[in-house]
C-alpha cells in the first residue's frame, strides 16, 4: 500500500504530526510505503518512528513560484510516480494532504475494488 502526500514550501512542518498520526490510526499492521514529495528535503524530520513493515520515501520536486502552481502539479507528480515504479508493487493509493491528521482508525475494512474519499474544500 502506498500513500503520496505533496509538501508545497513550509509544509514539513506538518509532517511530524500527519505521520504519527497515520502510524497510530491508518492500516495498523499492514505494510505502508509513505512517499513525501517535497521542494525542501533537509526540512522533513529524521527521527520519525515507524512501525514494522512500514517506509518513508523522499522524493524532490522542483520549487515553483507560487502555491497555485504546486496545486496544478500535484496530479502530474502523482501520476509520474505512479507509472515509473509505484503501479508495480501498491494494490492501494491513497493521496493526503500532509496538514491533516488521522483522529480514527482507518483500517483494511476500507479496501475495496475502488476507494475513495470526499475531502472538505
């Protein structure tokens, strides 16, 4: 399982809390690659702990002038990745903003042939 999430500018900030979350309430016990897209890979945090069978991944992307931009990309990106390598070893993709938090188990009863979510504006 796979799990993509975009950091714009300031946003490792954030990234701390989202993953200790994710560790505590997403997919408990099962395998989870975390990959990170960031344009400030020194400001992701290096002692996070994670759970057995679970991965955190960096991946730079170029820094671009203005928020809306990185907005725009986002799709790109993700679908970049996905067909270079991640479409080959995830049976799940989940895509979240990195300023969220899980405040409930989010288990593999949430599996299905398609997954989706509706995220608030």
């Amino acid at each position: 399982m796979f799990f993509i999430s975009i950091l714009p500018y300031r946003y490792t900030r954030f990234l701390r809390d989202f993953l200790e979350s994710a560790e505590k309430h997403f997919m408990v016990g099962l395998d989870v690659h975390y990959y990170v897209f960031t344009d400030l890979p020194g400001d992701v945090p290096s002692n996070i702990t994670l759970g057995v069978g679970r991965l955190l991944s960096i991946v730079k992307v170029m820094k671009f002038d203005r928020w809306q931009e990185i907005s725009l990309r986002r799709m790109e990106l993700i679908q970049t990745a996905i067909e270079d390598h991640i479409h080959r070893e995830a049976h799940y993709i989940f895509c979240l903003d990195v300023d969220m938090r899980f405040h409930g188990r989010v288990g593999s009863e949430a599996l299905g042939r398609l997954v989706a979510a509706i995220h608030p504006w």
